[in-house]
C-alpha cells in the first residue's frame, strides 16, 4: 500500500501530493521527483508519520530519491541564476513598455526551463518578451501571472501580530474571504485594519469566523431589547467569545447579561 507526502515544488509552486515510493525522507527534506516532463525537486512539508495511506491516484508523481549535496549544490546554483535572470527580464520588461511588475524568477532543476512571476492590472501581451528572453537564456521560458495574495506569499515577511506571513510560514492554500467576516466580529470596517501587507482582507479573519457565526445564533445584537435582573434594556455592547452583552436599564446604569450555552 502506497503512501503519499506533501511536497512544495520548487521555490514557489504549489504542495501537492507525492508517492513517498518507500524513500527515507522527513519534514523539511528536499528531494528529487518524478513529474509529467521528467524530474523536479522540492522540499518535504508534512511529516512522513502523518501521511495518507493508499489514494494513491491523487500523486502528482513520485519520489525518487533525497537530494544529495550534488542535487543541493545544484539548486543553489540555480538560485543564483534566477537572481541573474531577475534583473535582465526586468531591463526587457522597461524596454518593451510593458505594464507588469516582476516578483521571482525560478529555475527547474534540470535549468531546462525558467518560470517568472510577475504581477499585472489587467492582461499583459508578453508575446514579444518571451521571445527577448528566449534568445538570451536559451532555455524554455513561462511567464505566469500571480495575484497580490500570491505575490506575498512568495515575497513574505511580517504582519502586525509580529508574526511571518500565514501565507507564507504555513498555509497551502488561500481561504476565501469577504468583508462579512469582519462585520461578525465585530471589527471596525476601516481598510487599514482589516487589510493584509497585500492590501487584501487578512487571512486570520477567517480562523474564527465559524465560532463567531455559531455563537451569536444564541446572543441578541447590539440595539436589541433585552431582559435582565435589573429589568429590560438594550444591549450596548457584546462580547461574542466570552458570551456576555452589557446592558443598559437606563438612567446611565450599564449592567452585564451573561450567556451560557454550548455548540
């Protein structure tokens, strides 16, 4: 029975899921894999003990073996290149008008072919550009366009919790987010501070957004007339995770209604 692993691919591709193929690997390895055009190399991010057990028609390819320093010495000196590679495409990219901004560039690692991302407002008619590029690297080359969301993840940095990116520390995919998931938490819908270094909502909007659509099913809301020990009033304020409302019985006199229920 196969077992499967999560690999990233490449610097900046997506994780998927790869044919472990009985290969002695752990979290945070890189390893050499075999894809649809021959051989690729990325770096383990799950731990072999928590693998899938058989589905193994859900591989992207298999594994063929850990990198040796050879492989390493490789990938770092394709790391080199790409950084090479960055700042001609960029002179191209000034040369030829166009409206897009480079973030990465990426060799495969058989250097058979270069990838680079670049953001854009809109559709971008690189046509003539790949073609400078060809001509000057001589390899394949693939432009794709990323969004802002992307750009982050591949750029990554900090947030204002102090912390690296979530997008670019752990999560393998985006969640998708709206401007209600503020709005049930009861944040300030001012841009500034919902939104992300990319200038998105923040992904963390969405790490309890089900608690807070659970739990208020059972709270009034703000404004909403209510009874208490001290007589009805409205509430003023609510404190959704720790289940209480305040209250105000009127005449300036604010008291706390507390909840209690389960979900």
């Amino acid at each position: 029975m196969g077992k499967l692993v999560q690999v990233q691919l490449g610097e900046y591709r997506q994780a998927q899921f790869y044919d472990l193929n009985n290969i002695e690997c752990k979290r945070g390895d890189y390893v050499v894999l075999e894809v649809d055009r021959g051989s690729e190399f990325g770096q383990v991010i799950t731990d072999v003990e928590n693998t899938c057990a058989g589905k193994t028609d859900q591989a992207k390819g298999k594994i063929i073996r850990k990198c040796t320093n050879g492989d390493l010495k490789q990938i770092e000196n394709n790391r080199g290149k790409a950084r090479d590679a960055i700042g001609i495409c960029s002179r191209k990219i000034t040369d030829r008008k166009l409206d897009m901004q480079l973030v990465k560039a990426e060799y495969v690692f058989d250097s058979s072919k270069i990838i680079f991302f670049f953001t854009a407002d809109g559709r971008v008619d690189f046509r003539n550009l790949v073609k400078d590029l060809a001509r000057v690297f001589r390899v394949r080359i693939e432009l794709k366009q990323i969004g802002v969301r992307d750009k982050a993840k591949i750029i990554s940095g900090y947030g204002v919790c102090g912390r690296e990116l979530c997008c670019s520390s752990y999560m393998l995919d985006f969640h998708q987010l709206s401007i209600k998931m503020a709005k049930e938490q009861g944040l300030p819908l001012n841009p500034s501070r919902i939104s992300g270094v990319c200038g998105r909502i923040k992904c963390c909007m969405a790490y309890e957004f089900d608690v807070y659509k659970q739990y208020t099913k059972h709270l009034p809301r703000v404004g909403e007339t209510v009874s208490t020990p001290e007589g009805k009033g409205k509430v003023v304020e609510l404190n959704v995770l720790k289940k209480y409302a305040n209250v105000d019985v009127g005449e300036g006199k604010v008291v706390r209604k507390d909840y209690v229920f389960s979900v």
